[in-house]
C-alpha cells in the first residue's frame, strides 16, 4: 500500500539551491550598491538607526507579551 508520507520535509525556498543562489547575488549586488554609494549612506546612517528600532521591535514579536505561562508560587506553607 502506499501512504503518504507525512514526516516529509520540503526545504524552504531560501534553501533550496535556486534560494542560495538569489541571496547570493543579492548580497553581492548590495555590497558594490553600498560601496559605490556610501558616502550617501553615511548621512543618513542616524536616521537608518532610528529606523531600525521600532522595525526589529515589530519583528520581534511585539504582541506576545502576554502568552508567557505564569509559573506557581509557593509560600512558606507549602514546604511538606
């Protein structure tokens, strides 16, 4: 019989070779992009900064704040 199998896992996109291959070639453009222009990213490097703040709260997972389970608390009573 064949049954499917469900313990299989297909890889993501970004590791599949074609992934690899994209963010290669995008970290090698960004690098000469960065390099043949850095004298304009340096001007706006403090405002890049001030930028980056509220976006890597967001991608942290601002919202799941309240999900933490609570651990019990003992009292002096419940040493036995």
């Amino acid at each position: 019989m064949d049954q499917p199998d469900h313990n299989a896992h297909t890889p993501s996109f970004w590791r599949r070779p074609a992934g690899m291959a994209l963010a290669t070639a995008a970290l090698i453009a960004g690098f000469y992009l960065l390099r043949e222009h850095w004298g304009h990213v340096l001007g706006y490097w403090p405002y890049l900064l001030l930028l980056a703040c509220p976006l890597m709260h967001l991608m942290h997972g601002h919202g799941r704040h309240g999900n933490h389970a609570q651990p019990s608390r003992r009292t002096h009573n419940d040493q036995e």
